[in-house]
C-alpha cells in the first residue's frame, strides 16, 4: 500500500508508470517522446556553531519531472515537474497522467511559437528548427551503489551531537577572535527514469559529506569531504582519508597559521606557479569544466553565465585544435569515484569517458541527445539535475586534469624563483572563461627550490589558453576531490560534481587579497 514516502516506494511504482508512459505517447496527437523522473530521497541534516548545536532535520522528499517532445511541422520541447506529498499517493496515477498533459500541451505550444517565428523572421528564420533527440542505445537497469554504514539506521541526535562534537574541538583551538560552522548532510536518493523508447532506468545513490568554516581574525578558511557513499566518509573513507573531525581540526589549525602570515604582494609580471592538485580541482572546473559544457558553447547561457573560449560559432572554434601544452590532458569520466560517479544520466544515457584535451589539442564537449544532434557527435551521458523536480541541464561529472610522470617534489626542486599555490578558494572568471582569478588558501615563496614563505589572502591570474599553453610540468600526484555547489541554471541548480588533478607547473601574474 501506498501510504508513506520512502526509497523502497520506487518498487512498487515502477512498472505502472513504465506503463502509464508507453501508453500516453500512442495516444497523444503528435507525441514524439516522453520521459519521466520520479525520485525519492530519504535525508538527515545537522549544523553546529561554536561548539552548540543550530539546527537537525530530518525528511522525506519526492517529486517528479516529465519531458515531451511534440509538434507536427516543428517539434519542440514543453516540461512540467511538482513535488508529491503523502495525500498525492493515493491517486499517483492521475496525477502522473495531468502532468504529462502539462507537458505536452506546453510542448505544442512551444512548437507554434516556433513556427510561427520562423515565418515572421524570413531568411534569420532558417535557424530556427525542430528538436530533434540522438538515438542512443535504450537501457533497462537496476543500479545500486554499495553502502558500509546506512545513515538511515543513525538517529538525528546522533548526527547532531557528532556536528556539535567536532564544532567543540575547533572552538577550543583558537582563542577568543574565532568562529566555527560545522554541517553533516546524509541522504539516500532513489530515481526511476522511464522513456518513451522504452528505457526503465532505476537508480539507487547514498550520499554523505561533511562542511567545515573557520574564521580566525580576518582570516576565513573552508573546505568539504564527501562521497557517494554512507556513513563511511564521516569516519574517514574518503578522498581526504581523514575523519570529518580530524579534518576540520586540520583546517582549523591551518586557519590560524594563515591568520598570522603577511598577504601576498601582487606581481605586475608573470612569474613561474607550482599549483597543487587541491588548487588545480577548481582550475579545471571553471576553465575547462564549465566551458566544455555544449549548451554554454551553443549560448543557451550567454545571458546567465556567458558563453565557451572553446567555441565562438560552427565557424570559429577550437576543436582539433592546440589550445595548451602538449603535456595536458583533461577529461571527464563518470566512472571515477567522485561526485560525478554514476551508470546513467538524467536522459537514460550511459556515462562514459570524454576527453576534452588530448596532448593539447581540444576534442569535444559534454552534451545532452539535443546538442549532440547540433553538434554532430555522439550523445556522451552528461545531463544532470541535483534533484528530481529540476529540468536536466548539460553537466561536468569528473572533469580533471590527467597526471603526468614528474615527481611533485621534483617539480617545486627545479624552480629558482616562483610561488607554490596550495589549496582553492575563489574564483572570479571571465564571460567566455577566456581568463581567471582564483585565490588560494595559502602561498609560499619558492627560492632555490626550497619554500621559504608563507602568505595568505591572494592567488593568480591569467588568460586560459596562454597558461596552459605555458605547462612545462605535471606530477604523478593525481587526486580527486568533492565540489559541493556547482551552480548552473536559472533558477539555480547547485550540482556537487568532482573535480582534481595533479601539481603542475607554469606561469601567471599573482594578485593579492581574495
């Protein structure tokens, strides 16, 4: 009986609505393609501030999104998404049938629009066409992530006093000039995706992941370990491998060190950079991550978030061309066990490996079934949303820099004079991603080989062709790292996606302050 929300309710749903799906597009005049998403996630969330506790919940959620393409002389897309309560259980299929309805009508009514401004534009109109959906290969699944400690069977107060605990340790590090946040997130996520075409896709992912912010003076410090996984990552197996509470520690200890360095002086000249993997995880995120996005090349996110260096028009872009050193590679792959990690995407598409740069020669982009069709590649698995009820938008998954064969050690040895970059903080990018500022958490001073100072509260800047044109080494230190708040979108989607890489070497201008 449906009666009560929880991730075992996708079960006993799933082959009626496979069948309300099939059975809707034979019906519908001019129905091309259904697909639906109805997920269930089951979540705990505690948050603790100088050692005191602030806030626990703990909830069910469950919503549904629906995707039609219709239309006779043109097709066109037309969307329709609601969360569903307890009372929705009882009549699941009717409200399922509505909102395919929804759906459709809008999508008719986006392919009328579409006509009708095709005729009105006259030859400008010719860009204007039908939606059309790559075939793929159609997929019936049943994936499940392995899971050590299940956060379900962990109470909240259990969950709150571990945030509060951790909070405490901080709190007694510093003196009286410091604060603390400590936040623990733990959920399990079920979806199920059925298509039209016949996919039945049923998706089963934990997630857990810790939060940690120090302030000390005016020194503030962050950073967050996760994993898709259970309760596990909170006591040390993760891409850290520490426990939250020694790794906040860590950061806190840290924090005060930076609080006591002078700020880093700006440089009006590029100087040599060794950045390490931590630091290189957000560097690949904002200027080959997001810019190898089809939609932002494409400019469906010109007015939000700007448009892709990597691709100005099908006139003018960079593919099969040199846009760094030949010693990097850059790729996205969601079989790595990061974030990014799963079998399908939010389009019954599988997951793969795509690479961006090869040797330093740009080959492609992440893409849904439409902008493959616009593009003239294969559809590579890279539609997401953090949440059922959100329209999937094209998303970096693992998106890293792939390492090399130096020792990092050996890197930092070799540079006379220059800087060493540790950790990520900041990021102030350019409209096309065509150049960067990203602070970091700390920077030393190499002389000789050796590093000699520390400063805080600055980073580098530079065009993002030209540095990474300038590569002259990558270390054999490849790590991953979780990224919690990728926004995309409006209204916003925050994704957690993964990003990493290894130490690697070459030249920018520093800027002091964050």
């Amino acid at each position: 009986m449906l009666d009560r929300i929880n991730v075992d309710l996708i079960e006993q749903i799933k082959e009626k609505i496979f069948s309300i799906v099939l059975d809707s597009q034979k019906i519908l005049n001019n129905c091309h393609y259904i697909d639906l998403r109805i997920g269930v996630s089951e979540s705990k969330y505690a948050v603790a501030q100088k050692g005191a506790p602030k806030e626990g919940r703990e909830e069910a959620q469950m919503s549904f999104s629906l995707k039609t393409v219709a239309g006779d002389r043109l097709r066109a897309s037309g969307y329709f998404a609601s969360y569903l309560g307890a009372s929705d259980l009882k009549r699941l299929e009717v409200v399922i049938k509505e909102g395919i309805e929804h759906a459709y009508r809008r999508a008719l009514a986006n392919a009328s629009l579409k006509l009708k401004m095709k005729d009105i534009l006259g030859e400008l109109g010719e860009s204007i066409s039908s939606t059309n959906l790559s075939p793929i290969e159609i997929y019936k699944d049943t994936v499940a992530f392995p899971i050590k400690e299940d956060s379900r069977g962990i109470s909240l107060e259990s969950i709150v006093k571990e945030a509060v605990g951790i909070s405490d340790s901080v709190e007694k590090l510093y003196e009286s000039n410091g604060y603390n946040v400590i936040s623990i997130y733990t959920t399990i996520a079920r979806e199920l995706f059925a298509s039209s075409e016949g996919a039945l896709i049923d998706q089963t992912y934990p997630l857990t992941e810790g939060f940690a912010y120090v302030l000390v003076g005016d020194e503030p410090n962050y950073d967050h370990l996760g994993g898709r996984c259970g309760w596990e990552a909170i006591h040390g197996e993760n891409h850290f491998n520490k426990t939250f509470h020694d790794f906040a520690l860590d950061l806190a200890r840290e924090t005060i060190e930076l609080s006591k360095a002078e700020v880093l002086p700006s440089t009006d000249k590029e100087v040599v950079v060794v950045t390490n993997p931590h630091y290189n995880a957000l560097l690949v995120h904002e200027i080959i991550g997001h810019p190898a996005e089809a939609d932002r090349a494409l400019k469906t996110e010109t007015a939000y978030a700007g448009r892709s260096w990597l691709f100005r028009g099908f006139d003018k872009n960079q593919i099969g061309k040199k846009v760094a050193s030949d010693l990097v590679t850059a790729y996205s792959d969601t079989s790595l066990p990061g974030y990014g990690n799963y079998k399908y995407d939010a389009e019954g598409v599988r997951g793969k490996k795509v690479v961006h740069i090869d040797k330093g020669l740009f080959r492609g982009f992440l893409n849904s079934r439409e902008t493959a069709t616009i593009l003239g590649e294969e559809p590579n698995g890279a539609m997401q949303a953090p949440y059922t009820y959100f329209i999937p938008l094209v998303r970096m998954t693992n998106t890293v820099f792939a390492p090399g064969e130096r020792n990092p050690e050996g890197i930092i040895k070799e540079v006379d004079d220059g800087y060493y970059l540790v950790g990520h903080h900041t990021p102030s990018i350019g409209e096309s991603r065509e150049n960067f500022s990203i602070s970091a958490r700390r920077v030393h001073k190499i002389k000789n080989g050796e590093l000699v100072k520390l400063y805080r509260s600055g980073g580098m800047t530079s065009d993002s062709r030209d540095y990474l044109m300038n590569v002259d080494a990558v270390g054999n230190d490849f790590r991953l790292f979780p990224m919690p708040n990728c926004g995309k979108g409006i209204p916003m989607q925050a994704l957690r996606v993964g990003n990493g890489g290894p130490t690697m070497r070459s030249k920018a201008r520093l800027r002091g302050g964050k």
